[in-house]
C-alpha cells in the first residue's frame, strides 16, 4: 500500500532522508509502517517515497511498506560495485543513488547518524538537520491512528485490570505485607502479572510498567522493588505497546489494599478533583500551560505546595501530560501547546507528599473541534 507523507513548508527542499530500525525509531515507522529491526534507508523526495532495503527484508518490504517504491540493496550496489573490487560501502552506495536522482540535499533528523552524514558531505550532498518533531504531522492523528490508539489503550486498561484482581487476591500478613499464593506480593511479581497480560492481548513485553508503593511513590518514575504492603498508596502506570501497529497505550491508577487513612484519601481525592477540573478546560485555542499552572495552583490552595523540602521535591512537580502516539512522549509537548483538533494527549497530573505517598491519575483524551473525548474509562478506584 501506498503512503507518501507530505512535508508542510514547501519552500524547504522536497528530500529527506532517514536512516534507522523501524522497531525503535517512530519517524521512519510513522514514514514507512514497516517494521524492521535492523537499520534501513529512506529517501523522500518531490513527494515521492522509497525504502532501499536488504534481501533479507525485499519480499516482506514489498508486501507491507507503504512507499512508492521498494529498492533492492544489492542491485544498488552492483552499479557501484568495481570490477574485481570489494563491495561498496552503504555510504558510498547511498550517495551513489541520492545523485542519480539529482538530490544535493537533504533533511535529515536530529538523531541522523554522523558518519553518514560526514560521508554524505564529503560526497558534496549539504545535509539539514531538521529539530524534532520531524513530521509535524504526528501531531494530528488520523482516523486509523486514533483506532490504533484505542487498542492499545484496551490493552493497557485489561492489564491494569489484572493488576487490580492480583491486589484484591492478596491477604495482608505480618508486618502489614500483602502475600499472594502464601507468598509476598513484590512489585516485581506484579509487574510480571501486569507484562504477560499485556503480551497474551498483543503487546511488547517491556518491563517497564511502574508498580511502586509507599515511600517509592514519591519518585514518579520508580518502577517499585520489593514487598507491597497494605494500607500505602500504590501507584500502577502501565504504558504498554501494540505489536501490531506499534502504538503505546498509558493509564495510570493509584490504589491503596486496605484501607487508606485521612491524609492519603484527602491527597487522592485532590489529585482527581485537579484532572476533572483540568478535562473540563481542554477544546481546541486553550493553553496547556496555563493548564498546568492551574493545577499547581489548585494544589497548593488545598495543602500541597510545589516546593523543595530537605532536597527532595513534594507537590506536582512534572508535566500534566504528554502527546501519545507511536512514542510514549512525543509532541506535542502538554505545557507548550495551544490544543487544536485531533491531538491525543495523556493528562496525568500526580501530587507525591514524603512521609505520606504519591498518587497519580492519568487517562487519555482526544481533542475535538468543541472540547475533547475521554478515550479510557476504566474506574479509579482507592480502596481494594
């Protein structure tokens, strides 16, 4: 299938050229939807695409990539290659192929290797490094992206799920710890629970899910080791990948197996009056800084300034949100953007108090031409 991405400024030349695995690097798989694990090239140029690609990937690339054109690596490098010479260098035949269609410059990311780039100019084709985002167009998702979106939030909102009928199974032993299967329930053995649900609807097994109670929650990117206990806020945000479209869900819940005291309801129910307060403000022309400001504002009114307290931060201390798509974060940026139609974006504001926890609401939203539309709606429960 045919997918040619459009650059918005005409006036900048019309090539750009990207170098990477598809796998890990989101603007050649937004460019191409092709996955690949290994680095390939890209080359777009007067609004036409094409991939030059390995033999171990040309039958799969011609079936899948969206491009206008699929090039096999090796014939490129039989029109370089001297007689009774070794093979040409990739960078020799990519400079040999931008020539032959008249490129001498071209676009390129800022996470474009150098040596290539050093190659390229040698060969006297001028690069531009072009600051992210490099397809400005990602910011506003497509019908397609957004049923993407959907589905790997559904997938994050059963894992999430999973981790709540884990918690709820658990039997309080000594010393306050919740024990699972007459054994202690780890943040590392409910993180594994929380992976193999993402994997067994579709996902990447990553890892990476953050399962961190007590005093570990007041660092908001603790993934949590050790022994959970009753009574502690838990902090639960699971940001897992589709492994067919490659677009990440995210959702956050903070829970307490137990029972919570005065201050810890008193600080959730805070943190999730803010993130009401805050949807009711988004549609299209509004400031998320302003946004954010609010919500620090609005939590210091009620007893939870931002400040340093013996070199440690307490209060809302990070972004109220983030743009989602084929990266976890990636644009736009939550306190940079007026919102505009189509945006999807996190919005997660967390208040994290040492001596007493830290709690985190996050769902997911679209922008709409009159507001926006809440995309998860898994309940927030405190108690379990």
């Amino acid at each position: 299938m045919v997918r040619t991405v459009k650059l918005k400024n005409t006036s900048a030349p019309s090539s750009r050229l990207l170098f990477a695995a598809s796998d890990q690097n989101a603007n050649i798989l937004y460019a191409t939807r092709f996955f690949a694990p290994d680095p390939f090239i890209y080359v777009l140029h007067k609004g036409k695409s094409c991939v030059i690609l390995s033999d171990l990937e040309l039958d799969r690339g011609r079936r899948e990539a969206r491009v206008d054109r699929v090039i096999s690596y090796t014939e490129l490098a039989s029109q370089v290659r001297e007689k009774n010479q070794p093979a040409p260098s990739q960078n020799k035949v990519l400079a040999f192929y931008l020539k032959k269609q008249g490129i001498s410059q071209v676009e390129v990311p800022e996470d474009f290797p150098l040596s290539i780039a050093e190659a390229l100019r040698k060969a006297r084709i001028s690069i531009k490094c072009i600051s992210e985002p490099f397809w400005p167009e990602r910011e506003i998702k497509t019908v397609e992206e957004v049923r993407h979106l959907r589905e790997a939030l559904e997938m994050t909102q059963a894992a999430m799920q999973r981790a709540f009928e884990v918690l709820r199974a658990t039997k309080i032993g000594r010393n306050g710890i919740l024990r699972w299967g007459n054994v202690p329930l780890t943040s590392e053995r409910l993180r594994t629970e929380i992976e193999m649900c993402i994997v067994s609807h579709g996902g990447v097994a990553s890892n990476h899910s953050i399962v961190a109670g007590g005093e570990q929650a007041i660092d908001p990117h603790e993934k949590g080791n050790g022994p959970l206990f009753a009574h502690q806020l838990i902090i639960l945000d699971i940001f897992p990948r589709h492994a067919t479209s490659g677009y990440f869900g995210d959702l956050t819940r903070t829970v307490v197996r137990g029972r919570a005291t005065d201050a810890q309801q008193h600080l959730w129910e805070i943190c999730l009056r803010g993130q009401k307060w805050a949807f009711s403000q988004i549609r299209p022309g509004v400031s998320g800084q302003i946004i954010q400001e609010s919500l620090k504002s609005f939590f210091a009114q009620n007893g939870y300034p931002t400040e340093q307290r013996g070199g440690r931060w307490s209060g809302f201390f990070h972004g109220a949100g983030h743009g989602l798509g084929l990266e976890i974060h990636e644009y736009p940026r939550f306190v940079a953007t007026q919102f505009v139609p189509h945006q999807v974006l996190t919005l997660e504001p967390g208040i994290y108090v040492p001596g007493l926890g830290g709690v985190r609401h996050e769902d997911v939203l679209q922008v709409t031409h009159t507001g926006k539309r809440i995309l998860t709606s898994l309940p927030k429960p405190l108690e379990l």
